[in-house]
C-alpha cells in the first residue's frame, strides 16, 4: 500500500487477530430515544422552553390525576412543584374564608395547618407503608399525596363559587355533594398510583391512613366554607 511514496505494509495476520461482529458502543442517549423520555440537557436550552417543559410535565401530572390509571410516571418523574402549587392554593382559599369571619384573622395558622397536614400525611403514609413492606420513598409518597389533593382543591373553589350565589340548605346539600365527590375522587386516585407499592394482601392496612389524611382536608374545606 502506497501512499505519498511512503510505504505501509499491512501487519502479518495470525489466526484469531481479526474481530469481528458490530463495534456500537452504548451512548448515554441509548434508550432514551422513546415518546415519553424527556433530554435531561437543559444547560445549552432557553429558560423558556424549560419553563414550558416543567409546566407541561405538571399539567400531564394533573390530568392522570383527573383520569387515575395505574402507571409509575408519578412515582418514577416525581416532583414536588404540583404539591406545593396545590397547597398554597388551598391554604389562600382557605384563607380567605376566615377573612370574612374575623377581622384580626391572617394567612399563617391556615398556611401551616396545610403544609403540616400534608407533611405528617406524607410521612405518615410512607412510614405505615413501609412498615407494612412497601417499596416507596418518602418524596414519591409527597408527591402523589400532593398531586391527589388536586380534585379537593377544585371542589374547594366549587364551594366558594356556590357560597356567593346559594345560601342555606341548598348551600349545604351542595357543598356536602362536591366535597364528598372531591374526597373520594383524591383518595381513589391516591391509592390507583399507591396500590402497586404495596403487597396484595396488606392493601387495606395502607389506605387506612390515606383515607383519614384526605377526610381531615375535607372536613377542613366544609368547615372553612360555610360562609359568605
């Protein structure tokens, strides 16, 4: 073999000293390249379309909320802006209810009876499921609770509407109705994402305490919401 009057002579072959076969090497991308697998590389991307992309997880986080069906994308992309998103929210609603009772009233035993409700919810929930032999972390268990106080939230707006318009027993029978379908609706939808990190035969031992966490919130937003 020549090449610019240099001589090259191709190395002696010896039995065995050719390999053979494909030499792909695995990249970091390597099944990453699916419909539901996010670029996890936002150094060189706009703030912008990070902002958007955040935002369009959270919303899609909501909607299985909404529609529940068993699947690991709250457990496996948790995150923890959804729950707190939702808590501040309810807590102003909140708020503003006892605005309209006491003057001296502020923001801050209804801003921290929320976030500790949902705090020892969590912790309580994840230490009884652990406990009971489930396979899930605390900020996946904050997560789901977080996200799962979603169909609550919208029925403490249903009853804020309601209070400006109704009054008396058809007030009542309204809230009660919204508020019980908003209870059930967050419990069914935790324990849909929760019920496959615990065994089959303990699951009604670990929706004991989901349920009593989602009944204190509601029993909360009946009685905060009771007045114009």
């Amino acid at each position: 073999m020549t090449l610019q009057g240099t001589n090259f002579e191709a190395p002696p072959s010896y039995p065995g000293s050719f390999v053979e076969g494909d030499m792909d090497v695995p990249s970091a991308a390597a099944g990453r390249t699916g419909p539901s697998f996010e670029d996890l590389n936002t150094l060189d991307e706009p703030i912008k379309d990070t902002v958007f992309r955040d935002v369009k997880a959270i919303g899609q986080k909501f909607f299985h909320v909404l529609i529940p069906h068993k699947g690991q994308k709250l457990l496996r992309d948790w995150d923890l802006w959804g729950p707190l998103i939702l808590c501040t929210f309810v807590a102003i609603m909140l708020q503003g209810a006892n605005a309209d009772k006491t003057a001296d009233n502020n923001a801050g035993p209804e801003f921290a009876q929320i976030f500790l409700l949902v705090a020892l919810g969590s912790v309580i929930v994840t230490l009884n499921s652990k406990l009971l032999g489930g396979n899930i972390s605390f900020f996946q268990s904050v997560c789901i609770l977080g996200y799962c106080l979603l169909p609550e939230a919208l029925a403490l707006i249903a009853c804020r509407i309601f209070a400006i318009a109704l009054h008396g027993t058809v007030l009542f029978a309204l809230r009660t109705t919204v508020i019980t379908v908003g209870f059930l609706w967050a419990t069914w939808a935790s324990v849909v994402f929760l019920g496959d990190t615990q065994q089959p035969n303990r699951k009604a031992l670990s929706v004991y305490p989901i349920f009593l966490f989602y009944l204190i919130i509601s029993w909360l937003i009946m009685s905060q919401t009771g007045h114009n």
